[in-house]
C-alpha cells in the first residue's frame, strides 16, 4: 500500500495563512486539518476534505498531493 504526503503546510506558509485559515477557508475541521500536516505521511485521508482543502488554495489535487512510494 502507498502513502501520501500533503502539501498543507508549504502552501500555507507561501500564502502567509496558519493551519486555522486553512481550516476556515477550507470547511475542513481544523483537527483534522492538523492531524494531516501532523502525521506526513498518510495511508488514508477523507478525499472529500482534500479536495475542500485543494480548492481553498485554489491547486489542483496533484498540487496539493505528493505520492510516496513504500
């Protein structure tokens, strides 16, 4: 199985927004919004929320994803 790796924390940081910005911009819970940029790589992830949180910084999904092989 592989893992992802969001890219939550660098699209913020260039966007000068905190993880609760993304969180209100987003919908997405900000619990949430941390436990992804907490943990790195993911073997799950509510797709739903990744595409609210894609569309928030206004990337694509492969702009916000990155695919790490095991």
């Amino acid at each position: 199985m592989g893992y992802v790796r969001l890219k939550i924390k660098e699209l913020a940081e260039q966007r000068g927004w905190t993880l609760k910005d993304v969180a209100n911009r987003s919908g997405v819970n900000y619990n949430t919004v941390r436990s992804y940029v907490q943990r790195g790589a993911l073997n799950t992830v509510d797709l739903s929320a990744v595409f609210k949180i894609a569309q928030a910084f206004e990337v694509t999904l492969e702009e916000l994803v990155e695919v790490i092989e095991d």
